[in-house]
C-alpha cells in the first residue's frame, strides 16, 4: 500500500509517516519502479506502536531509543524491559496527576452551590462595608 493508504488505515498522516521513515522509528520503506513508497503489514505494525506510545506520552527520544534496541541484532531485552519500565511509570504518574485533577473538579461540582452561597455571601458582605 502506498502512503495515503497507510495513513488512512493507521490514523497517522503521511507527513508523520515519511518523519517516522526519516527519523528511524520505522524501518526504510522500500519503493516501487515508479519511486513511491510500498508499506507492508510489517511497517503498518511499527506506525501503529509508534502512534499508540505518542499517544501515552513517550518522547521520540525514547521511542527512537527503544525502537534501537529492539531493532539491534543483540539480545537487549533487559534494556528494552527497562526503558518500557521507565515509560509506564512515567505514564502512571501522569495518570495519578489527571486522576488528582478529575477528583478536585469533582468536588468542586459536587459542592458548587455550597461553594457559590458562601462567595457570594462574602461579596453582599463587602458591599454592605
């Protein structure tokens, strides 16, 4: 499939695929007679893990670090396991920030009326001064 198509069924757009080519977090894809370029299931898989780590807030530098490491001819799979260590506790911590975040606004709408009398309370008192 050529790029549009890629971009079509991955959900990335073509200018972030060919970023992704030229950056190294997907393999060199290779081309037709014509130059365009030919994605195989195999690139379609790299996109897809490369959006969906994006998305969960991994940096391209680790991305680009991880994708090293598995793609290097060594067995790295204990670097590998702790830079995937490294980004889900990275992830938690901002999840436990947004969890922090969603409870407070909660809290705040749960206890609005209450919140608001109390303000404006405090605002007739002012004016009656």
């Amino acid at each position: 499939m050529n790029v549009s198509e890629a971009s079509k069924k991955t959900g990335v757009s073509t200018d972030t695929i060919r970023y992704y080519e030229k950056d190294g977090l997907i393999p060199l894809i290779d081309r037709n007679e014509s130059g365009n370029r030919e994605i195989d299931e195999k690139i379609i898989r790299r996109i897809t893990f490369a959006k969906q780590m994006r998305a969960a807030g991994m940096s391209i530098k680790a991305l680009k670090q991880y994708i090293n490491l598995v793609d290097d001819s060594e067995d790295n799979t204990v670097s590998q396991k702790q830079l995937l260590h490294e980004q889900v506790e990275a992830m938690e911590e901002r999840r436990d920030d947004i969890q922090f975040a969603i409870n407070h606004l909660n809290y705040k709408l749960e206890h609005y009326d209450d919140h608001m009398r109390a303000t404006e309370a405090e605002l007739h008192e002012l004016e009656r001064k």
